[in-house]
C-alpha cells in the first residue's frame, strides 16, 4: 500500500497488472476511493499496467483545506504519473473523476493517450446546488447524504439484491473526510468545461449507467458531442457506479473500445 507526497499532499495508490503494458489510471467518485475500482481493475489487469489512487480528501489520502479546483486535482494525476515515471495513460474515471480526466487532457494533452468517462459531464449540477450540498456537509457531516447517495450510486436491483454491499459502500462514504468531501464539491461548484473540451484530441469513450440519476444519460451523451470523435455507449442495469454494478459490462465495452482505437 504505497504513498507519494503529491504537491504537499500524501497520496495512496495502488499498481497492479504488467508493466510492459499501456498504463490505464482510474480516478474515483465523490465520496469513494480506489476499491470501487477492484472488480474492473482486476478484469483488466492481464491487459494493462494498472494504476488507482485515492484522490485528496478521500480514502486513504490526505485532506487539504478546502476548497479545491479541478486543475489542482488533475496536477496530482500529472504528479503520480512522473513520480512512476510514466509519461503517457489512458486515464479512465467517473463522476468527479471523469472531470479530472477532462481536466488532465484538457491541460495536459501529452500525457493522455485516451479518455474513458464514466457517469460524468463538461458540466455536473449547477453552482446552487453544490453550494447547497457545500452548507449540508458542514452542518450535518457526510452520513447526513448517506440514503440520498446510496439511491444515487446504485439501482433500485442492485440495493435490493446486495444489502450486504450496500451498507459497505455506505461505510466507504461515511469513512470520507467532510472536509476533503466539501473540498471537491467546491472543485465541482467551480468548475466548468463545456468550453475546454472542445479541444481533447485524444480517443475518447463516454460511458453511463441506463439508471444512473445523478449524472444521466443525456448528460453523457451531450458531453460526448461536445469532444470531437468521442463516442458514447450504455451500460444497462447501472446508475452512477456501474464499474460496481456491471463490471463485466464495463470490461467488454473498454476491451471494444481500446481495440477500435489499436491500443490493445
């Protein structure tokens, strides 16, 4: 269980799969770490050099004062890859952490081989309504969006199903810092890239849940018009994590993708 000191910040990450592969970096949700992440990293371990973190103010983690932003968040991924000596990834995140990857392409074009978006827009939610959840966080704690976070991230099946899991993921949220979780809703608040995104050059795959309301379809759809080339794919029977709910569906839609585009 490895940590850097990213900009001041300690980090844990984690590094599985073959290093004579391309290197594939997964960046997590607001509220989660790095183990929403096992069930597809471990699908494509044989075919990548795997790379997961928890980024600032979750997990394992440190968590700065807020407010964070998006560049500060995509600087750290560009940290972690020079500490590892890695010059270019694929990077692949969701929700928040698709943002992230927008960011990181956005700014550092170089490094980004291709982009997968999971769950994720140019734009999520409005400055109100972060701002709103900004005050509840602070007043309340994290628990207090426990059942509101729980019906987003996960289908009505999956928690009728899974309670077991539920209430683990459930503890996964409750386990994140509030000031870490208030710093990256200030980074969502703030940041907008309908413009930016214009720009991304690299293969580009958007990825969404049927079911997912916090982040729905239309949102990935519009967000893969927006990136020239990029495409867009389903995942039926998901929300907000279907690389929880559909890890099996999310590896064959990837495997597709990567072969179309020659990266494996």
């Amino acid at each position: 269980m490895p940590f850097v000191a990213l900009h001041g910040c300690v980090h844990r990450y984690q590094l599985a799969g073959r290093d004579d592969r391309p290197a594939l970096l997964f960046a997590n949700s607001l509220g989660s770490d790095l183990r929403i992440w096992d069930d597809l990293a471990e699908r494509l371990s044989g075919r990548f050099k795997i790379i997961r973190y928890d980024h600032r103010g979750h997990g394992l983690s440190d968590a700065p004062p807020a407010p964070y932003s998006l560049e500060a968040l995509a600087g750290d991924v560009i940290a972690l890859l020079d500490h590892l000596e890695i010059a270019q990834a694929l990077l692949c995140g969701v929700s928040v952490g698709g943002l992230i990857a927008q960011a990181a392409a956005v700014r550092y074009p170089e490094r980004v081989r291709a982009l997968v978006l999971s769950d994720t827009g140019a734009r999520i939610g409005s400055f109100q309504a972060w701002q709103q959840r900004i005050e509840m966080i602070q007043s309340g704690g994290v628990s207090s969006i426990e059942q509101m976070t729980m019906e987003r991230w996960f289908s009505a099946s999956f928690r009728a199903r899974r309670p077991a899991d539920l209430r683990g993921y459930a503890n996964m949220l409750r386990q994140t810092s509030a000031e870490g979780y208030v710093g990256t809703c200030a980074a969502l608040r703030d940041g907008d890239l309908r413009a930016a995104v214009k720009n991304i050059r690299c293969p580009t795959l958007v990825v969404c849940g049927a079911e997912d309301i916090a982040t729905p379809p239309e949102l990935g759809r519009a967000l893969a018009g927006l990136i020239p080339g990029a495409k867009f794919s389903l995942i039926e029977a998901a929300a907000h994590l279907p690389c929880v709910e559909q890890p099996a569906a999310m590896e064959k839609t990837l495997a597709e993708f990567f072969r179309e585009v020659t990266i494996v």
